[in-house]
C-alpha cells in the first residue's frame, strides 16, 4: 500500500534529486538559524525549482515575524509553511494567510494528553505533524533524531491528514507505521550522514521503505 513522505532540511541538489527520483511527496527546506539544515531563502529558490508539480515546497519556521513569512513567501513561493515554534491557531491562520500557503502545524508530543491540542488546530491547518517534544533545555524545537512513544497514536482519528516525525529512518520506518497508523511520515536527520548533511542513499531508502509498508 505505502505511505507518502516529507524529506526535510533539504540543502543541496543532490537531496532534491533522490527526494524526487524516490518519490517525495513533499519538500522540506528550512529557515532557522540555530539548524544545521539551515539554508538561505535564495538557495532555496534555486533548489526548489524542478520540485514544482511533482512534490510539494514546504518553508518550514519556527515563531516567524510578519517580515520573514513576507520574505519567505516571496523569494521561495511555498505550497505550505511548516510552523515549527509556538505559534497560537490565530497566528497559524495569519501567517498561512499573509503567505498565501498551506500551513502544516507540528505539535510536540511526549505523552497522551499533549494529542489533545490537535483539536485548536483543526480549523487553521491543512495537516498536523506529530513530533517527539524537545528537552526543556534544547536550543531547537526539531531534528533531534528522538522518537517518542508511537502507541500514543494507535487508533487515533483526526479531521486534518497528518504526519508522523521524530526519529523515523528507513530500518524503523515500517514499525512507527504499524504502531501509529500514520498516513503520512517526515524524516530529517535520519536520512543525514552527518547534522545538516543529506545522504542520497538514505533518502532512496527511506522512500523505498515507504513504498513497502
């Protein structure tokens, strides 16, 4: 059957063209200064380019001022914006407004009662990401590589499609779907060589993997 995938904190044309050739569904590139995935506006402009019409561009932020959506939403012109911070539902809906894009809201989870906040954001977003909630003393609010407890989302239903991040990698890709249900997965550092450094060869088999489920 397979279940579509996001590859993010994409940086370089190589990563695109795995992304692309193992069948992304979407494309993640990511505005944050304290990311090792962290890329310029016009980088990712140039890099998105053969992605339109076959996947999606995401612009992934974290608690964004009006002036970066205003530049973002210009230079890279987004399918989506991934707000990553702690961005409230009204500010969601300004933003996806202001950008004229889909917005794809992330909701850090470490235990049961942290799903209940999907329900503020049914309205403003067009999906919701889980995520693995980030230690109290992290510097970022992503791309640890620490999966949390995908039980937590076993039989869940939600009125908005969403994703699955926090952990993922094409050996553990199949398990998190099988215990979570999830309809959509996001990986990031677990298709890295290195922090930041996207590996072509992970990311071929991380799609694969997600062919195969």
């Amino acid at each position: 059957m397979g279940v579509q995938a996001k590859i993010c904190g994409i940086s370089t044309a190589e990563a695109v063209t795995a992304a692309l050739d193992g069948g992304a569904a979407f494309l993640g590139f990511m505005f944050f200064d304290k990311s090792p995935r962290n890329i310029a506006p016009d980088a990712a402009w140039r890099l998105a380019q053969p992605v339109r019409g076959k996947a999606k561009v995401v612009a992934v932020l974290v608690d964004p001022s009006d002036a970066e959506v205003d530049r973002i939403a210009q230079v890279l012109q987004p399918d989506f914006i991934q707000l990553h911070g702690a961005e409230t539902p009204a500010r969601a809906r300004a933003v996806g407004e202001r950008a004229g894009a889909g917005i794809i809201k992330v909701l850090p989870v470490s235990e049961a009662s942290d799903l209940a906040a999907a329900a503020d954001f049914e309205t403003v977003a067009d999906h919701l990401m889980f995520d693995t909630k980030p230690a109290k003393d992290a510097d970022r609010p992503g791309g640890s590589g620490q999966a949390f407890d995908w039980t937590l989302l076993a039989g869940r239903r939600f009125p908005r499609p969403w994703l699955l991040a926090g952990g993922l990698n094409p050996w553990n890709l199949a398990e998190a779907v099988q215990q979570s249900g999830a309809p959509l997965l996001d990986v990031s550092s677990g298709v890295e060589r290195g922090p930041g450094l996207k590996d072509p060869a992970l990311i071929r088999a991380f799609l694969d993997a997600a062919k195969r489920v």
